[in-house]
C-alpha cells in the first residue's frame, strides 16, 4: 500500500483541475479572504489544512451554509472564484461525473 503524501501539493497541481476537497476548501477560504488568493497552501501539512477548514466552516456556519445567504459582496467573489476554477477543471478533464456517480 502506498504512503499518502504528509504535504498538499498545492491547489495549482492538484488533479481534477484542483476539483478536491482541499481544493474546494482552499477557494473557500479565498471567498472569505482567511488567506489570499495567492496562497495555494503547497507544502502544507495536514493540520494546516485541518485548521483552515475549521476557519471555513466558521464562516459558512454565518451564512447557514448557503451561497444564496452570502452577502452580495461574498456571492460575488463566491461565483468569480469558483466559476473560474469549474472552467479550469473542465479543461483539465473534469466532468463531474465523480461527485454525481451515486446519484444515478
């Protein structure tokens, strides 16, 4: 069996065009502006990613985890910053088909 790696790659080399758990938490703490949007937490250990989904969760916990209760300056930034990265992905040969499979 092989080792899961201790570090995060980075959203920028994340496969599925960075279409990830970690990925999706990482453009999440962009919407909230936790960390820049330059930071792509490569090299990360487990814990930091750990603690910064702890601080994303807090922060949809605001909104009742909905984008249609963010505020319009958050939807605004929400829909920029991951309607930029579902086209990144669908370049990158995502198609979702992965998160929808169990619903058919």
């Amino acid at each position: 069996m092989a080792n899961k790696p201790d570090k995060y790659v980075g959203i920028n080399d994340d496969v599925l065009g960075g279409m990830t758990t970690i990925g999706k938490v990482i453009r999440d703490a962009w919407v909230f502006g936790i960390i820049p949007e330059t930071e792509t937490c490569k090299n990360w250990n487990i814990a930091g990613i750990n603690a910064l989904l702890d601080k994303v969760n807090t922060e949809w916990d605001k909104y009742g985890c909905l984008v249609s209760h963010l505020p319009p300056e958050l939807a605004k930034r929400h829909q920029r910053i991951h309607g930029a990265a579902l086209i990144k992905a669908k370049q990158a040969g995502w198609s979702g088909e992965l998160e929808t499979e169990d619903e058919k």
